[in-house]
C-alpha cells in the first residue's frame, strides 16, 4: 500500500488516485495497514465534498470516518485482548 502521511492533508488528484490504487491492496494488507487506509479514505472522501462543493455527499464521507472510528477501535480492543501493542496513531 502507499505510504502517505495519514494527517495529511489532501490536496489533489494523487491523493485520490493513491487511494483507489490501494484499494486494490486492501484484502492482502496488514490490519494497521488496512486502518491508515480507512482514516486515509475518509480524509480524502471529506476533502472531495470540500472542493467539490457537494454537500448532498457528506453522508458518504461521514460514513467512511465512521467506518474508520469503528475499525480502530475495534484494532485497540484486540490489542487489548491480546496484549499486543496499540495500532499506530495517524501523523
């Protein structure tokens, strides 16, 4: 998968583009991986309403970040569960 900064901010059509090309990694990624890219994919989902000044959309990124609250705290729940360290915090 592409490793941008997750805190970054978005700012144009390679941050789309990295983003539909991992898409395409999601199922063989590691599950930090897998939630850099969930943070990653609502950043960018938010930033495309942004400029594109469609907020009839919001609902989609919305649920995308969402999504990705879900999954890290799912990812901190296992690690409690297993004692494993934390999943890595966004830039």
């Amino acid at each position: 998968m592409t490793t941008s900064p997750s805190r970054r901010e978005p700012s144009g059509v390679h941050d789309v583009l990295a983003l539909l090309n991992d898409a395409e990694c999601y199922a063989r990624a590691t599950l930090d991986e897998r939630l850099a890219y969930l943070e990653r994919r609502a950043q960018v989902l938010h930033w495309l309403v942004d400029v594109l000044g469609e907020e009839c959309s919001r609902y989609l990124a919305q649920d995308a970040e969402d999504r990705a609250l879900d999954a890290r705290q799912r990812a901190e729940a296992l690690a409690i569960h297993c004692g494993d360290p934390w999943p890595a915090l966004p830039d």
